[in-house]
C-alpha cells in the first residue's frame, strides 16, 4: 500500500528558527500534493503543489515538490509561537475519486 | 472560518451502538469526504461522497456507510461500534480534484 512518510515525527525549535518539513511519497502518478496546518482540530489548508520544481509562498512559509525525488518540503522562516501545530502532508490520486493519502504529521513546537 | 460544520463536537458511546456524524459542506461545493484521526495519526479517508453517491472508499469495513443529500450535506454512520472507532472524525468539503476544507470534527469516544 503507497505511504506517505513525514520526516521528523517531531520537531522542538527557538522562535526566530527556521525549519524545513520533509514529505516523501510512493506513487509516480497523482494530482497533487497538498500540506494543512492541524492546531487544535480543523486542519487548514496551505498549499496545492501539482507542479515540481515551482515554489509556492504565502508569508513566512513556502513549499516545493520534487517529482523526480517523489518529495516535497514545507519551510518556515523566522518562526513564531503560532508556528506551534502539527503539519500534514498529504497525496491526491490521479482520478479525482482516488483516496487521499495524508503522512503522520510534523508536530512542531516554538519555544519563545 | 471554513464554512464546513459537524455535529456533535463530541460524543461518548458504548460498544455495539451505533452513531450518526452530521456533516454541511461549504457553501457551492459539491464534494465531501469523510476523515478518523486516531490519536498521534493523520487523517485516514473513508470515503468520498460526489453529488449524492459514494465516490472512493478507504479501507474501513461495511460498517462504515454514508450519506450525501441534494444540498450536499452529509452523514457518517457507524455499526456496531468497536473500541478502536475513538477518534476524531473529520469532513471536509471541495469541488472534485480541489483542495479540501476541513470542518472542526467530533471526538467520538467508545467506551
């Protein structure tokens, strides 16, 4: 069964840090690969990549997808206390009724 | 604010019960999918629902079934619970092949 595997599980940092969120996935073929914010229940969305190699940027945070490495990373500069949260990565199919494959989760903690 | 409500916030069962999870999707989406996060886990999908009818499935048995009516709303229900249904069930609405949009989710514990 095709994974997606987040790497670290856990991460503990200083505000002012910045971070980078690796996510790692199976399959060659899919629609998109997408990362949500999870800080109490409602995970929020950030980014859409369906393109490798194109950054996307909203503030402080960015991300890229590697297809050729089947990857992608979320960075965060200049890190706050807000930062805190669980980031998940998750995998779209090629179909648009395909199952959505979503990691473990990041759980980042900003100490101030 | 998303848009995407559930009901109840939260929920405590025997096992052998069974619950309905309620579901309104944001407003002109047409797509809801059903999430269990375990806790420590991230969202495992169970299925899809596209204009009324089951759209993709994950690997949750039978006793998994849904509902998606005219105004795109939704329900979970879940037979026969089992100890190791406590979670939170999440939903999240989009058109098809969008990103999704998550509601706040319902804590359900079985006791």
């Amino acid at each position: 069964e095709d994974k997606v595997v987040q790497s670290p599980l856990s991460l503990v940092v200083h505000e002012g840090d910045t971070v980078t969120l690796n996510c790692s996935y199976e399959v060659t073929n899919f629609r998109s690969l997408l990362w949500y914010k999870q800080e109490k229940k409602a995970p929020t969305f950030l980014f859409m990549l369906t393109s490798s190699g194109i950054e996307k940027k909203s503030g402080r945070l960015s991300s890229i997808l590697d297809k050729k490495e089947l990857s992608s990373i979320l960075n965060i500069t200049a890190t706050q206390t807000g930062d805190s949260a669980i980031y998940l990565c998750a995998r779209g199919g090629l179909n648009r009724d395909d199952k959505i494959i979503f990691g473990k989760g990041t759980r980042l903690h900003i100490l101030p | 604010e998303t848009g995407v409500t559930q009901s109840p916030t939260h929920l405590i069962k025997t096992r052998g019960q069974q619950v309905t999870l309620r579901c309104s999707s944001q407003s002109g989406h047409n797509t809801v999918s059903w999430y269990q996060q375990a806790l420590g886990q991230g969202p495992q999908f169970i299925f899809q629902y596209y204009r009324e009818e089951e759209n993709g499935r994950g690997n949750f048995p039978p006793r998994f079934s849904g509902l998606q009516f005219p105004n795109y709303s939704s329900e979970l229900n879940v037979n026969a619970l089992e100890l190791d249904d406590s979670a939170l069930y999440l939903c999240a609405s989009s058109l098809p092949g969008n990103e999704q949009y998550f509601g706040p989710g319902t804590r359900l514990t079985v006791t």
